[in-house]
C-alpha cells in the first residue's frame, strides 16, 4: 500500500534547517535514507518525500531543538 503525500514546501523546509542549524547529512539518516536520495527528492520540490519520512525529518527535528 502506498502512503498517501501531503504537499510540502521544500524552500519552507530549507529555511527550517538553516534557521535551527540542521544540516542534510544529520536529516537523511534521521529519514532512513542516503544522502543522494534527499538531494534528489528536494530538487522535486519535496513532493517525493513519503508521510513516514516526514514525520521522521519531524521527529528528529524536534529532538535536535530540544537538546
């Protein structure tokens, strides 16, 4: 069954990053994949990314800060 995508902002999400001091290489992993796979899903405007990875970008976003 494929999880159903919501629209996301991938300039949104870069903002997000530089703001908060997350880099890509500490975000792929956090999403369980390589780093190839982030920079091409985010040249995709973010629309490949998949529900389940963006509650771990999400996850881990919210561990980070809270360090």
């Amino acid at each position: 069954m494929q999880e159903r995508r919501e629209d996301m902002n991938a300039e949104k999400l870069k903002g997000y990053m530089k703001q908060n001091g997350i880099s890509p290489e500490e975000l792929a992993p956090a999403a369980n994949m390589d780093i190839s796979t982030w920079y091409r899903k985010l040249q995709k405007h973010g629309d490949s990314f998949t529900v389940k990875e963006m509650n771990e970008i999400i996850l881990f976003s919210k561990m980070k800060l809270s360090d």
